[in-house]
C-alpha cells in the first residue's frame, strides 16, 4: 500500500530532520566545500553511532556528501522511497498472503494501525520543525511518545499475521523490516541526544534531561512551548465541567438511545471536550473512537450501572484478530471516561477477548471497571493513566506496549478455563529505544471468589514477558497469597527473561515476598531514586495533561502507602 511507502518516508524524513538542524548549525561555522562535507560526514557519523541498525542509518543519510539542509532532507526522501516502494501495494510477498481469509483479516489490522503510524510520524516531523535544537529537551517525551506509537504499530501489523500461521508473521516483518529499523534508529538518537549534542558542539544546547527526574509543578509560566493554547486554557481553568453535550438513555430519556449514534455527533478533531452522558443501562455495542473523535468524554451513572459489553472473541468469531476483539476501542486522543463498566462476556473459552483497548495518547479512565478473561484490557500504545479502576480476569488481562500507569487499581484473577494458568500483565515492548511500560502503583492484587479454590491447580503469577525487552513495575501495591512465590512466568521459551526489565518496590502482603522469585536476568532490584522515575510526573509528564480533567491522582509515589 501507499501508506506504507509513507511510513518509510515519514520516519526517514523525521531522521533526516534531526541530522538537517545539526548540520545545519554545523554549516555556519564552516566556509569551504570540503569542510561543509566533512562536517555532513561527521553529524552523520555522531546520529546513526547510538542506533541498532547503522547500516540502514548510513544508507538513508550518508549518500550525499553534501550539507545543504534541503539536499540532505531530498536524500532522506529518496532512501526512504527505495527502501519502502511497493512494500504491500505491489508486494508479491502480500498478494500471495491475502489469498488466505486469515490473512485478509490481519491486512485489515495492519492498514489501520499503519494508517496511525502514519499520523505519529507526521505529528513527530511537525513539532522538530517547529522548534530549534536549544529547545528539544522540553518537547523530547512527546518526540518519543508518537514514535514509540508508531513502532508498536508496526509491531501490531506483524502480530495480526502471527494469529494466522508464524510464516505469515515472519513474511510480514520481512516486508516492515526497513521502516522498523527506521523507526527504531530514530528513538536511538533521541535517547542518544546527550551525546551526539556534546560530540558536534552544538551551541545553545544545554543538558538534555532523557529521564525526567527534574521535572517539578508546572505554573502557567513555565509550561512547555508544545502545549497549544486550547490545552493551555484546559491546564488553567478550573476542573472540568461535566455538563454534557449528549445524553444517552436506554429508557429514551436522552437524545439518543445507542453510544454509537451519541458519537456520530462528535466534532472532527475538536480541541474542546465532547462530554456523552451513557446512562444507566446495559448497552451491547461495538464502539470505535476514532482518531477524528479527539477530546471524547464518556460518563456513566456508575460502573455497575452503566455497562457497555459485547462478546466478540478469537475462538467465536473467526477470522477475527485480537486487536478487532475490542467492546471498545479508543483511537482519538485525550479521551477519557468516568463511572462506566467495559465487558467482554466471551468467556474463558473465547480466548482472546478485549473488553477496552485505548491507542490513542492521553487516555485516562476513573472509577471504571474492565471485566473479561484474556485479554481483558488492552493497553495498546502512547500514554494512559488508568485511576481508581477495577480489572478482572484470566490470561494476560492487562497486556499491550502503551506509556501506562495503573493507580489505585483493584486486579481480580478469575476463575481460568480448564488447564489454564493466570498472568496479570503481558507487556508488549519490543525495542530498546521504546519508552512504554506497564506500572502498577497502590494497586491491590487479589483473587475473585471463585478463584481461591482452584488458586494451587490454575497457578497465578504476576505476569510474562509477551516481547523480547518487556517492561513492568510494581510499586506500593498489595499483592495478596493468590500470587506464586516465583512471580513470573516465560510466555514463549525464553523471550524476554534475560532482556526485560522487570522490577517491585515498596510492595506489601503475603505475595510481595521477593526472595523466591525466578532467577532472571531481567528481574531489576530499583530503589527509590529509580522508582520516582515511574510515578506519573516524571513518566507521563502527567502535568502538562491530567489536573485540566478534574480526575484526582497522586502524580508522586502515593503517599501514606
């Protein structure tokens, strides 16, 4: 497909843009030919020297000697054409795929999430061209954020293909290799920025801070130049009205008596928020926020009262993928929901089964509850706080690659099916240079009633590396009995238990004992210093977004726990 091609082209031209400011700033200080070359050679060298792949680096930025910012960003374009022409459009590879039903459906995955892809790359572009070097460490999260986004994207697109058969899957990255070792080289120098200032000599460029630790309060007069003035005014006002644009009502007491027809209402990437008030009642629908639904609000009468649900599942409704399972999926940014119920009511013989999967960036849910059983809640990509929240279910109920932080939540292990063992996370990190994780903080880990008797034969653990460098932190939380001394279990072989990172801090409860936990390389011991680094300040930049919503929260480690 043509947007393929794009993709390549995006994330080389976003590559190129960075090496275009350094050697643009390089050019001033150079008068003559050979030395403008030398010094396109050296910024070259400097950008691909922290990336995994430099020859895929060298190849799309090296082929002109020259350090004209236009020749070089005309360079980058034309590698990226090479590179990616006719990758699913006139891919004989795809068209011998498709053949297969299986197959069709997972194509279908993969032109949506490469279709957000897209949209990361450009948004990434759009901001580095705003803004000089001086200034990249304050919109650095953001940079990361999309292209962390647009990596999993691509991953998803080879996910949907390994539910088919592992050749498919294994073609399928043979047809995204290049554009994810673009994408993969460009998060590289972006965490590699430190250096590569401090070895070209780049004037005006201070500390570049990659962590986030110095973060602190935000006041309106230091808020980061990013922020745009709707969001700015969003930070400044007073918590969120929550008077509603739309009310649904299943007794027809609202406008509309489905959530699907309140959502036809929704602007096209409105900057204000679009409140739906869902009341109580029980609504079996589909529902897809799209990326053009931006600011969407959903407020429900209570989770138990107001309950969206569907049963659409992996073992049911074949040819049906995993990511397409979903009672509800959210596409459109800055989306949040309060007070409402996520079902997925497949059951354990269904398999995969999403009741909530959030893509979008600035997810944030409160007082929801997510019932399931695999593949309950599905933390796609790009950043989410999940507060106040209930979770239930079996196998990897809380999984995916997202920024995501879990706060005060209860996570329910249920009843599995028949030889079933349970996991409460799957994270989905597949890239050094990605910032996603999945952190548990406060939250309480327990057992639903009818799982305490069957606790020692369908074994519960903390959860399983689903990639080969998958994160998780669990910190402050309850971990009660129904958890296995040994934590963590291996997903597939031997992915991921020597190259996750996999840390607990400050937990507490009979099941927060560490000693017997599996003997992983990826098990990290962290002390206070590191767990800071995991609180929603300094992880989510969670105050440049979250207090606008009215949603309460601790954006430091919980106090009093």
């Amino acid at each position: 497909m043509a947007n393929n091609a794009i993709i390549g082209i995006c994330a080389v031209f976003l590559v190129a843009m960075v090496v275009a400011v350094v050697v643009g700033v390089t050019h001033i200080k150079n008068k003559n030919d050979g030395e403008e070359i030398s010094s396109s050679n050296k910024a070259v060298q400097a950008l691909c020297q922290p990336t995994n792949y430099k020859e895929t680096c060298q190849k799309s930025l090296a082929s002109s000697n020259s350090s004209d910012v236009k020749e070089l960003i005309r360079t980058g374009f034309q590698a990226g054409l090479v590179e990616i022409k006719n990758v699913l459009a006139h891919s004989v590879t795809v068209q011998e795929l498709i053949k297969d039903e299986n197959n069709k459906a997972a194509l279908g995955v993969c032109q949506e999430v490469l279709d957000l892809a897209i949209d990361d790359f450009q948004k990434s572009f759009d901001m580095l061209g705003e803004y000089d070097m001086s200034k990249i460490g304050k919109y650095l999260l953001e940079l990361k954020t999309w292209l962390s986004g647009a990596f999993t994207s691509q991953q998803t697109c080879i996910d949907s293909f390994a539910q088919s058969s592992n050749e498919s899957s294994q073609k399928m990255q043979s047809i995204l290799k290049t554009s994810m070792e673009i994408t993969s080289n460009a998060l590289a120098m972006l965490n590699g920025l430190s250096t590569i200032v401090k070895e070209l000599n780049i004037p005006n460029v201070g500390n570049i801070d990659t962590t986030g630790v110095n973060r602190k309060l935000l006041s309106a007069e230091d808020m980061p130049e990013w922020i745009s003035q709707a969001d700015r005014k969003l930070l400044q006002a007073k918590p969120m009205d929550l008077k509603p644009n739309v009310v649904v009502a299943k007794d027809g007491s609202g406008k509309y008596d489905t959530i699907n027809k309140a959502l036809a209402e929704v602007p096209v990437k409105s900057p204000d928020r679009f409140v739906i008030h869902i009341k109580a009642g029980t609504y079996k629908e589909k529902i897809n926020v799209t990326k053009q639904m931006t600011n969407v609000v959903f407020i429900g009468d209570g989770p138990t009262k107001t309950i969206i649900t569907n049963d659409i599942s992996v073992a049911k409704n074949p040819p049906v993928r995993t990511y397409r399972t979903a009672t509800v999926g959210v596409d459109g940014a800055s989306f949040m929901a309060k007070d409402i119920g996520f079902d997925n009511s497949a059951g354990p013989e269904g398999h995969q089964a999403v009741a909530f999967r959030a893509t979008a960036d600035k997810v944030i849910m409160f007082n929801c509850h997510f019932t399931g059983y695999q593949d309950t809640l599905y933390a796609h990509r790009e950043r989410q706080l999940y507060t106040n929240c209930l979770i239930t279910g079996t196998v990897d109920f809380i999984f995916g690659d997202a920024t995501s932080i879990f706060q005060n939540c209860m996570l329910i292990v249920r009843k599995p099916g028949p030889g079933q063992n349970c996991m409460v996370t799957a994270q989905g990190r597949n890239d050094l240079g990605t910032n996603s994780a999945i952190v548990l903080q406060n939250c309480t880990i327990s057992g639903a009633p009818d799982y305490i008797p069957v606790k020692d034969t369908n074994k519960a653990y903390l959860g399983r590396p689903w990639k080969q460098f998958a994160r998780s932190i669990i910190m402050q939380s309850q971990i009660d009995d129904i958890i296995q001394p040994e934590g963590y279990a291996p997903m597939t072989g031997t992915i991921g238990i020597d190259t996750s990172f996999i840390a607990e801090f400050g937990n507490r409860g009979p099941g927060a004992d560490t000693s017997r936990r599996v003997a992983w390389k990826g098990i990290k011991k962290i002390d206070i210093n590191e767990a800071n680094k995991w609180t929603p300040r300094v992880y989510l930049e969670s105050e440049t977004w979250i207090p606008s919503s009215g949603i309460p929260y601790s954006p430091d480690m919980v106090p009093g726990v």
